[in-house]
C-alpha cells in the first residue's frame, strides 16, 4: 500500500479546504479527498453507503471546530457513539487558536480525536502526521 | 479630649448633687407626715382621756344625786327599797374617783381639783348618813334642823361647781392641743408642698440633663446605623462592580477568541494563496513580482506574531493557577531552553546566579524572563556576542530583586520612561526586529505578582532589567 484511500476533510473555511486539498494532491497521499462544510454534512457522508454498498470509512479525517450549522464539539458528540464501520480510522481535531487554550483541554477530553493540529496544515506537519499513523506508507 | 470628659465629670458631680437635694427634700416631706402623725395621735390619746373623764364625772355626779334622791325618797316613805341606790353609790363611788384620778394624774391643778371633790363627796355621804342615822335614832328636830341648814344642797353644788371646773380645764387642754396639732399639720403641709415641689424640680433638671444624653446616644445608634446602611450599599455596588468586570472579562475573553480565529483565518488565507502563487505561477512573474510576493509573506507573518503576542498581552496569569512555591531557576532555565537557538545563533554567553522560590505564576514568570533575556541577546552591537547574568540584586523584608544585565546598546534616560508602554519601539524594524510589546507584557507579569519592574541603562553601558517580587 503506497498511500491512503480516502482523507476527509471537513472544514467550512473554502480557502482551507482549496489549500488543503491542493496539498494533499500535491503530495499525493490518497487517492481521493473529499471535502465537506460542516459537522452535519460530514456525519450524512459517513452515515450513508456508497454506490459499492459500502460506507465510506476514510483513512484520515481532519475535523474543523469552528463551522456553521454544526460545529466540531457537536459533531464530535455523535461521532464517538458511532461504530467502527461509520468512522474514519484516524480523526485529527483543528485547532486554529494558540497552545493553552481552553479549546486544547477540551479537544483531549474526547478519546475518539487521536490527535489535534493548528491550522494551516503544512508539508511538514502532514508527513509527521503520515509517519505517526500510517508508518507504512512512503511519501514524497 | 481631656476637656470633654472634665466636662462630663461636671456634669455628673452636678447631677449626683441635685440627686441628694432630691433626696434631702423626699426625707423632709416624709419626716412631716411623720410628725403629724405622732402628734395627732398624741391628741387622740389626750381626747380619749377627755371623754373617758367626762363621762366619769357625769357617772360621779349622777351617783350622788341618785344617792341623794334615795336618801330623800326613804325619809320621805321610810321605804328600804329607796335606800337601794344609796347603798350602791357607796360602793360605787370609790372606783369611780380612783379611775377619774388616773385620768388626771398628768395635771397636778386638776389633781387638787379631784381632791376637793373627794373630800366634798366624803363630806355629801357623811352628811346623808349622818341624815339617815338620825331618821333611824328617831331624832326628827336634828333631822329637820340638818335638812333645812341647806348642808346637803351647798355640798351638792360645790361638787357639780368643781366638777365642772374638772370639765372645762380638760376641755381647754384638749382645745389647745387641737390648736398646737393644727399648727404642726399647717406647717407640715407646707412643708411637704415644698418637698414634693423641690422634687418635682429635681426630677425635672434630671431628666434636662438626662435628655440630651439619651437623645446623643440616640443620635450615635441612628449615626451607626446608617453607617451600616452605607456600608451595606456600598458592598452591593461592590458586589454589582465585581460582577460588572467579571462579564467584561468573559466579554474581552470571547474578544480574544474571535481575534485568534477570525483575524486569523484571512491571514492565513493571504499566505496560503501567496505560498500556491510562489509555487504554482512563479514562471509567470519577473523577479519584482517574486520579491512583492516574499514581502507579503513576511507582512503576513509579522502580522501573526503581532496578533499571537497581543493575545498572550491580554491574557496574562488567565486561566492560571497561583503556585505557592515557583522556583525561579527552573523557570530561567525553561527560558533558556526555548531561547536556545538564539543564543547559539548570537553565541551568547548566559550566566545564572543563585535564585530563589518564591509563590507566582509559573508560566506567566517563566515568560517574563524569557522575554528579558530575548532582550538582552536581541539588543546587541554588531558583531559582538552578546553577555547576559541572571542574579539576585537585593533581599529585603519580604521582597527580592532579580536582576537581568547585559553589556548591550543601551538606552538613554529618555528612552527608558518610554520603553514599558504598548507598542513602543526604539528602534526601526530593519535594525532590532520586534511588535513593541514585549517588556509592556513584561510589566504586565509584574504588576500581576505585585511586583516593580525598572531599567538601569546608559546608551553604551548596556542595560539592567531589575523585577521586585515579593516572597511571601
């Protein structure tokens, strides 16, 4: 296996998910990315079987916090309740505000986030994360 | 002070005073009544004896003109049964005389007066015996000689004359003790009238000097009460203050969320776009669009730094826990460990003397250093490695000053009033790179210990940070 099948992004910030996406395609870590704007749109693609009869299940999940209509606590809520088929195999929280936060004790206190970043995702942070989770993978 | 309690010493010696004045009168009111009263029944006593004797004396007399009237009757019918009230007269008139001397033995007058009456009603019976003991021997001539020498009647009214002599004497005495009593109760009265004014009076300038004091200590109570009231209104405007600043403080906390994430987020959208044109379009653009786009990078970044910097200002010792014991060495050497890359970039020496433990807040201190040092390695001559000591300047009572030193540039006195406020740089950003906040956060750190934070510095000498911090 040379990369990841699925990466999900959800995000309701387009220039992220533009720059993001771009990235990850860059890089050529997944064979596809998806994207969606919020918390209740992510939770109907992971809720819902592909044409195949499958459900969608990504490799990576990055999980913005602050989004419209659901945001990242709620939707993190419902996901930890979900089985294992429903849920990606890794879920990275976003934070975008700065170390010390209240946001960073919160963000630990889910056992279903295996772990959190800042916003922008770098190159460098990106391959971290790769080599972490998924040390079987080569990237560039 | 000393005037006012003289002053209510006076006023109390003066009421004391007046107090026994009021007694003084009560005891003379009351020693009248008294007085009256002995007397009056001293009179009572006196007027008993009077009716006692006068009716002893009419007793007397009409003894003997009872036993006269017998005497007659049985000369007359020379019937036994007359001679009755005679024979009971004889009895009789022997206690009646002891008890009318009984009744008159306080007066030696009345006593001689008793006397002749004892002495004529011996002479009366002698003379009706003598009648009756001729009646008996038959002896008529002496009889009616006796009876018409008019003996019986003179003695008869010498008796009732003295007798009557006996009467008025013990009236008049009676009369005048009456008088004497009306006198005394006259005189009394008016003395108790008196009294009982006297101590209307006193009770009266009591209660004057008595009132003000009452009224002043109400006047203290209703003072302290509306003291309490004050304080009480106070403590609510307190109370609605603190919960004022609580909600600003909830408020400027939101502020800087949203400050972090939505000034944030176009920033990073400008870089991120100027990051896809640097590598996507770069054939595109001539050497001057490349150099307009790396300055848009670098505006951006600085731009970041600022608003990170100004978000660690507003929340210094935030969401921190007091720390009893913060070991200052430990807290410059985590400072050191995360300025490590600028001391080996400048080949900085950095010198720590002995610290101490002192009570703070750990992070916030450990920043306040940090920040310190980062300016005493930043602000360094070209080419000389900078040299930095950490050491404890001073130990006063319960207060200790560190002091930051290095052998830097410097700063004119001028400079050094400006050099805490936001914002404010000596320097352009060419030269010394920096946002203007650092020692402002530095002061903040300070005054959050209740701590003093100064500068020592002449342009050329290099300069001493000094941060008094108490220890307890």
């Amino acid at each position: 296996m040379r990369k990841l099948g699925r990466i999900l992004l959800i995000d309701d910030s387009e220039a992220d998910n533009f720059i993001h996406a771009r990235r990850f395609g860059k890089m050529n870590i997944a064979e596809e990315v998806v994207v969606r704007a919020n918390g209740q749109e992510g939770l109907d693609y992971l809720t819902t079987p592909l044409p195949t009869g499958h459900y969608p299940r990504p490799d990576l999940l990055f999980l913005d916090i602050n989004m419209p209509v659901m945001d990242g606590w709620t939707f993190l809520d419902t996901y930890q309740h979900l089985a294992d088929e429903h849920r990606a195999r890794v879920t990275i929280a976003m934070l975008t505000s700065s170390v010390g936060d209240s946001d960073y004790a919160r963000a630990h206190a889910y056992a279903v986030l295996d772990g959190h970043e800042a916003k922008p995702l770098q190159k460098e942070k990106i391959r971290a994360l790769l080599g972490s989770h998924f040390p079987h993978i080569t990237h560039p | 002070m000393s005037v006012a309690t003289d002053a209510i010493t006076q006023q109390g010696t003066r009421l004391f005073r007046t107090l026994y004045i009021g007694l003084i009168l009560l005891m003379i009111a009351v020693l009248a009544s008294v007085v009256t009263e002995v007397a009056t029944i001293d009179v009572r006593r006196k007027l008993d004896n009077a009716l006692q004797l006068e009716r002893d004396l009419g007793l007397l007399l009409s003894t003997l003109l009872d036993a006269e009237t017998g005497q007659r009757g049985y000369l007359l019918t020379e019937k036994d049964a007359y001679l009755e009230p005679y024979r009971l007269a004889l009895d009789s008139v022997a206690p009646i005389l002891r008890r009318i001397g009984s009744e008159v033995r306080e007066d030696s007058i009345q006593q001689l007066r008793l006397q002749r009456v004892s002495g004529l009603t011996a002479d009366k019976f002698a003379e009706l015996s003598r009648t009756l003991q001729l009646d008996a021997a038959g002896q008529r001539d002496s009889l009616t000689q006796l009876l018409e020498s008019d003996l019986g009647r003179s003695l008869m009214d010498q008796i009732r004359h003295t007798i009557d002599q006996l009467r008025q004497e013990e009236l008049s005495d009676v009369k005048m003790r009456q008088q004497q009593v009306d006198r005394l109760s006259a005189i009394t009265t008016v003395l108790r009238f008196v009294g009982v004014l006297g101590l209307a009076f006193v009770f009266y300038y009591i209660y004057t000097q008595l009132r003000p004091l009452y009224a002043r200590n109400l006047q203290i109570i209703t003072d302290r009460d509306r003291e309490i009231e004050e304080r009480k209104r106070i403590e609510e405007v307190n109370t609605e203050l603190i919960a004022s600043l609580n909600g600003k403080n909830a408020e400027l906390d939101q502020f800087a969320y949203i400050a972090s994430h939505d000034l944030r987020e176009p920033l990073r959208t400008v870089s991120n776009y100027v990051e896809v044109l640097t590598e996507d379009h770069a054939d595109q653009l001539d050497a001057e669009g490349l150099e307009y786009l790396s300055v848009i990078h670098r505006s951006t970044d600085r731009m970041r730094l600022l608003i990170d910097s100004l978000l660690q200002y507003g929340r210094v010792g935030r969401g921190e826990q007091r720390n009893p014991r913060v070991d200052l060495h430990q807290v410059v050497r985590e400072a050191l460990e995360n300025l490590h890359f600028a001391i080996e970039q400048s080949a900085a020496t950095v010198t720590v003397g002995e610290l101490p433990t002192l009570p703070g807040y750990p992070i916030a201190l450990r920043q306040l250093f940090q920040n310190l040092l980062a300016n005493a390695l930043k602000f360094h001559a070209p080419g000389t490695p900078p040299v930095v000591d950490v050491f404890v300047a001073d130990t006063d009572d319960g207060r200790v000053t560190l002091a930051v030193r290095d052998h830097g540039i410097g700063m004119t006195a001028a400079d050094q009033d400006k050099i805490f406020d936001l914002f404010t740089r000596l320097h352009n950003a060419h030269t010394y790179e920096g946002q203007g906040i650092g020692l402002a956060y530095c002061q903040k750190i300070v005054q959050l210990h209740q701590g003093q934070l100064t500068v020592l510095s002449q342009p050329g000498q290099g300069s001493t940070f000094r941060v008094t911090l108490p220890t307890v």
